[in-house]
C-alpha cells in the first residue's frame, strides 16, 4: 500500500465519517426484452432501458401496535414503446399482511398475495429465466403480485399500496421495517425518497431508533412521535428499519442481542437502549451548574465573537430555576463574571456583562481552565462549555502539561465539553480534555454558525435526569462496550450502548446512578441475551464504534501494532474503509493472515516516521469523523467508489476480485471451496436453507461465501462443480421446503420445466413477461406492444 494510497484513504474515510458522500451506485443489469413469438418463431432478444421512478413516498402510521403503510410511486417509461407487466412488492420479513389496497391512477386492481413458499418460487423462477440472481435475497419473504395497465413510451403510472400488519411486542420494544432495498434492481439514481413513520402509542414511548437510515424524530407528548428520513437522487441499498420502546416506568430500558449461528465465535452482540421519560416534572430534573469559559483572543475578532456571545446568551436563557452559572473569558488574561457561582436571578446582570465583552490578545488555555475548575462545586452535575478558535500561546502551552494541570484540579462531578472553532485548534488537546473528563469535543468548521452548534449541544443537555450511571447485567459478563465510560442521561435524550456477551440466557439488569446527589437504581427483569441469532445489523454497528475508539487512541496515544492490527482486522471482517484499509478499494490482495501482517507493518512504518497532526484541516476532520464513528447510530456506510469493490450482505462483507464477490472470510491460504453450478438445483436449495445464503448469492453469478467455516464456491456453466448434499444443520434451516420447486399454475409466471438457465416458454403466438428492474418496492414485468 502506497504512501499515496494512505493520504487518500485519509481524505477517504473523513468523508465518509462525516457523510460527505455521493449516491450510490447501481449494478447497471440490463435485462432483454422478452420474445415476441409469431408463426411459431421468436426474435433474438435484445436490451431494454429501465424504468425510471419519479418519486418514492412511504407514509406510515402506527396505533396500538398495528402498522398501516401507505406506498406511492410513480413509474415512468423512458423507453419508445409501450410496456405492460406484474408488479410484485416483497412483504417484509415479520409482516402478516391482513389486508392490502392496490390502486394504478387512481382505478382499484385485482391482486393476490403470495405466501413465502409461491413467492419463493416465483424469485427462484425470474432469477432462472433472467440468469440475475438479484432477487435472491428475498426469497424468505412474501409478496404482493398484480397486473399492470399498459405505460406508453413517455408515459407515467401511479402505483398506491397500502398494508395492514401487526407489530409484534418484545419486552416492550417494537420493530417496523420496510422493505427499501433496491440497490441491485436500479440502473439509474431515485430521484426522490421520503419515508414518514407516524407512531400514536397507548404507553408513554421511551427510545426511538433506527439503524438503517438518518432520521429526524419529533416528539409531541409522551404517546406521539414522528419519524422522518427523506433523500434524493439516491440508490437505496438498505431496508428502512425502525425501534421504539414504550414503558410506563420513569426510564425504559430495552436490549437487543445477536449471536452470529454460523460462528464458533461463543460471545455475542448487543444493544442496549436506555430512554426517560420526555415529560418528566420539573422537581425531577437534576439541578445543575453551568460555568461557559468563552476565548476573547483577537483571532475572535468579528462575526466568531458575536455568535459566541449569542451563543453564551442562549445558554443562560434556557437555565432551569435551580441552576446556577458563571462565565469566565480569557485571551492574555482571565475575567470572571463572578467569583462563584451564581442563581438564575443574575441572568439579566450576566446578559449586561457579555455585551462588555471584546475580542483582543493572546489565548491562555491553561490558566482559564483551571479557574473554570477552581469554581465548581464539587456536589451538583457541572457542565463545563470551553470554547477556543486557537491554540495556547500564553502562560503554560505545552499541551501535555495543561492536560495535568487540569488532571491534579478536576472534580468526578464536572463533565467538560470543549468546541472547538475552525482549524487552528489544537485537536490532541480538546479531545482529550473532553474523554477524559466524560464530555464530547465539538468542531465548528468555517461557515458554519457557532451559536447554532452551541445552543443545540445544550438542548441535550439541559435537562439532567440522572449522572454516574452504571449498568449491571447480572450473571452475564458483557465486555467491548462504547461508549465508555457512560455518559449521563439527560431528559428527551437517550443512551445507545453497544458491546460484546458471553452466555446466553434471561437476566435482570440494573441501572443505577444519581438524582440531585442521592442514588436510585432501576431495575429490569426479563432481559434476553439470545444464543443464536438476532438483529443482525448489530455486528457491523459494533464494530463500527469499536473502529472510532480504535483510531482515537492511535491519534492521542500514538500507534502500536496490536493496535494497528485490530483495526485492520475489523475493517477486513466489516468492510469498514479506514486510514489502515484503503487496500479494500485499491489493492486486489485483501486476504490471508500473510497479507494482513503486511498491512499491519506498512502502517505502523508510515505512521512513525510522519505523525499525526494535530491542528489544521485535515486534523480537525480526522478528530470529527473519529467522533462519528465513536457514537455512531447506524453502521459506517460505504461511498460510491468504495462500492465497486466491497459490498455488505448480511453479516458478511465480499470484495469484487477477478469477476468473483470473496467473502473477507475466505483465506485462500487454508481454505478449498465447495463448487455449485450457478443456476443448478443445489444452487437453488443453498440459496433457500439459510438467508445468509441467499444474500450472498444474490450479489451476482461469481460469489465465494463461507458458512459454518465452510467455503462455497458459485461457478457458471462449463466450469466444475461436484454434486453435493448439504450438511445438516443447512438442511434442517429450509423447514422442509423444497428449493427448486416449480411455480404454481396460477402465479402467473411460467417456467420451462426441469433445465435450469432456460427461460419463459409460453404458447405462441404470444408475449412472455420480462424483468424490469424497478428501484424501489416493485419488480416490473415489462413486455413490448406492436
């Protein structure tokens, strides 16, 4: 890996992290027009264009536990001739649909709705007729099938659906998905996506979370909330995924797990989601102190100082009765509004005094944050806000030295959040105050408004409902947690934590911390750590925070190789693009333990002879995309480059080497494959006896996987495969079901019988359906009119 690769993949991963990142891409499949048989001889085929979709709206609204989804899509047909066909939408995994309404502009049509079993084998059939295995993976859902009105060349169509389904409860936690997964059936990007989620619940609701998507939440009294996530010019590649919990208790407490079943690995993953309650009485809320050390160095000068005054009076604005405050500006010197902390009753003399305030001289870090900490009460919750645009260049500036001087000063009740404004910060110094003190380090970046990144920091904060948590999980020891520590619960806020499990089985889990000094706990019984199985997005996410820990030490620690080596090791397993990984998009040799000690030893050898910066651009958005991995809600995401190479199925991650998706699992140094003929009938069972088949094969014709620390190998026609019988435990997982069963008569789809790779036969003369490839929810049969 080159020097060059590794400043790339620097700019790279920031990018990512920070979410600067292009649409994705699609496969770009082009399907051929279907046959059109007269006289009993039928053309060669030939390419069709895809249909395009205007929009993609999905509206949502759950009451009492039932789920009633409201899809609207408009299909527009950029091809110069007519097309017809079927339009199918797979019915999520843990949906029964008890009812369904299916409108094409505006006029009610005929449709069926097929059980797992007719579904599967209508998949199975388009993917042998069309030899693209994409649809694959969903082969253990169900689905929505009916006919189409003809869509002239130029034309639109305007499909309405609409489902019933009833959200099953877990311990208080619900689940709602969507299916929204359409990367491989797209050509071109969606144009616009938009998904609302309505929930009106009898319970007050506690955590609201989803792992797949960026959403908005609003929150309107303890039983309503809203959940938003919009888009545009994008591919989706993810189905839209939903958790909310609701509890009568003044804090809910839910956990998910997964234990990867075809992993010897005995440990497991989870997630636990800690909420209070949005409305919670004012005398229940922790009172707290608020010291804001605010930098008045020249470099302030101008529009940075008066948005931090405008900041600063946002702050002693939203102060609750029992609060208390004091604000000390530094440059050269220091000036404290008072000599202790003060009652709100002074807000209005405070407000008077910033307006005094001018930006001039040097920046003396050191000697302001030690009469920030000479201040604080060493009793109430302390929110200490430092806010800099420099470095220290008056009194102590060596950074490791201020680090100790607020060491020897800080009290365990202050939590220290620094903002740091541009890019001359010194970001070895601000991180670093801030983890070791239980606080997060923010970055304002040119352009952005600094009273904007302030006052919503401190809408978070405002409302402290409990401080010094812990967490014990009884008899199960949980490891590998972040964040750690824990950080303190604030009202309309809430703690996501994820780790690692060992043992399975039901537990009692106790949060414990403090309320205005004295101790509560909380207790909650019924908690399931699972042994197989599970929300499987868990790993990935797992590792993505893992990941953000990982480099943060390396940055404020320097790099050792055990270090180094647990990155790349995690970056090869997750497929998470790092500073260490970029070979996962540049370089073909990606596997073996041989290759990864490589790695490992170029990286540490580049990272010794040029350290990381500590000020400047490029370290302020290292520092910030660092931060994102760290507290990350949903796992890392891949760009537009990176997916060419690298794609996620499942729990799986594969690399596109030679024309063949490899799973990272496979080394090639001790592993030999399995060979299935692509298309062949125990290509079809192997696809049906585990979802994790099925989402691997459907990646494309050449795959690699590794099941159960067994290598299979899709090859195509011509090239060896052995017949085989699937082992066991693959065969119990089909539940009887035969994998390459024909469709049922009245599918409306048709097969040519036993041959696998043949397509539709139809009587002639006639028009077989042919696969478009829709974007969003639908697979559209398209079929030419003379």
């Amino acid at each position: 890996m080159s020097r060059n690769h590794t400043i790339l993949s620097l700019f790279l991963f920031a990018a990512i992290s920070l979410g600067i990142v292009s649409p994705a891409s699609a496969d770009g499949i082009i399907i051929p027009h279907p046959p059109i048989c007269e006289f009993d001889r039928c053309p060669e085929p030939f390419p069709i264009s895809q249909l395009a979709i205007t929009y993609h709206h999905v509206q949502v609204e759950i009451k009492d536990q039932v789920a009633i989804t409201h899809v609207d899509q408009v299909f527009r047909n950029d091809n110069d001739w007519t097309v017809e066909g079927t339009y199918i939408f797979p019915i999520p995994q843990d949906a029964a649909v008890n009812d369904f309404t299916l409108w094409i502009d505006g006029e009610p049509v005929q449709g069926n709705v097929l059980s797992r079993e007719e579904a599967r084998r209508t998949y199975e059939d388009i993917v042998r007729s069309m030899r693209d295995p994409a649809l694959l993976e969903y082969l253990d859902r169900g689905a929505v099938q009916a006919s189409i009105f003809p869509i002239p060349a130029g034309g639109e169509r305007r499909i309405e659906l609409e489902y019933t389904q009833v959200l099953q409860a877990d311990n208080g936690l619900f689940h709602y998905r969507y299916p929204l997964n359409t990367e491989k059936f797209s050509t071109q990007p969606l144009e616009d996506v938009a998904v609302s989620v309505q929930i009106d619940s009898p319970d007050p609701i506690k955590a609201v979370y989803s792992p797949s998507h960026p959403v908005d939440i609003t929150r309107s009294g303890e039983r309503f909330a809203t959940v938003g996530y919009e888009d545009a010019f994008v591919t989706p590649d993810t189905d839209f995924e939903l958790y909310y919990s609701v509890s009568p208790g003044d804090i809910g407490l839910n956990l998910l797990t997964f234990r990867d079943p075809e992993s010897d690995d005995p440990s497991g993953f989870f997630l636990l989601m800690a909420a209070p309650s949005v409305e919670r009485a004012r005398d229940e809320i922790a009172a707290k102190d608020v010291i804001f050390v605010l930098d008045r160095s020249g470099s302030m000068d101008g529009e940075k100082f008066r948005q931090a005054q405008s900041a600063l009076r946002f702050v002693l604005e939203h102060l609750n009765p029992d609060d208390r405050f004091n604000i000390i500006s530094f440059s050269t010197s220091t000036s404290a509004f008072s000599a202790e902390l003060q009652g709100t009753d002074r807000i209005e003399a405070a407000l008077r005094w910033i307006d005094t305030l001018s930006a001039v001289g040097s920046t003396d870090i050191d000697r302001a944050l030690l009469e920030a900490l000479n201040i604080a009460s060493r009793s109430r919750p302390t929110i200490l806000i430092f806010l800099t645009d420099g470095l220290p260049t008056e009194g102590v500036t060596d950074a490791d030295s201020i680090l100790q001087d607020a060491r020897r000063s800080m009290r365990e009740n202050v939590r220290l959040f620094p903002f740091g404004v541009g890019y001359d910060v010194d970001t070895f110094l601000l991180d670093s105050l801030a983890l070791e003190n239980r606080g997060t380090t923010s970055y304002v970046t040119p352009g952005q408004a600094i009273d904007e990144v302030v006052s919503g920091f401190f809408e978070k904060v405002s409302l402290p409902v409990l401080t010094d948590i812990q967490l014990d999980f009884g008899d199960t020891v949980v490891f590998d947690t972040y964040p750690d520590p824990l950080p303190d619960l604030f009202a309309g806020g809430q703690l996501i934590l994820m780790g690692r499990y060992r043992s399975s089985g039901v537990e009692t889990i106790e949060l414990s911390g403090e309320i205005d000094g004295a101790e509560k706990t909380y207790r909650y019984t019924e908690q399931r750590f699972r042994s197989s199985g599970g929300a499987d997005f868990l790993p990935r996410l797992w590792a993505t925070r893992k990941i953000g820990a990982l480099l943060n030490h390396i940055r404020l620690q320097g790099p050792d190789e055990e270090t180094v080596d647990q990155v790349v090791r995690l970056s090869i397993r997750y497929g998470i693009v790092t500073p260490y990984t970029s070979y996962l998009v540049t370089e073909p040799q990606a596997f073996g333990v041989e290759a990864r000690e490589g790695i490992v030893n170029q990286a540490m050898d580049e990272m010794l002879a040029a350290p990381s910066a500590v000020s400047g651009e490029k370290a302020v958005g290292q520092a910030s995309a660092e931060a994102e991995f760290r507290a990350a809600e949903v796992p890392a995401a891949l760009d537009a480059a990176a997916q060419d190479v690298v794609r996620i199925a499942g729990t799986h991650t594969f690399r596109w080497v030679d024309g063949v998706w490899i799973d990272t699992q496979f080394d090639p140094e001790s592993m030999t494959t399995h060979k299935v003929p692509f298309l062949s009938r125990d290509y079809f069972d192997l696809a049906s006896a585990r979802s994790a088949f099925g989402a691997a094969l459907a990646l494309g014709e050449r795959v690699i996987v590794v099941i159960d620390g067994q290598a299979y190998e899709v090859v195509l026609e011509g090239e060896s495969g052995d017949a085989f019988d699937l082992p066991a435990p693959l065969l119990e997982d089909q539940n009887g079901t035969d994998g390459g069963a024909r469709l049922a008569p009245d599918s409306g789809i048709y097969t040519s019988g036993s041959e696998p790779g043949r397509g539709f036969s139809l009587p002639c003369p006639g028009s077989t359906f042919a696969l478009s490839l829709p974007l969003i929810a639908g697979v559209l049969m398209v079929r030419r009119f003379r």
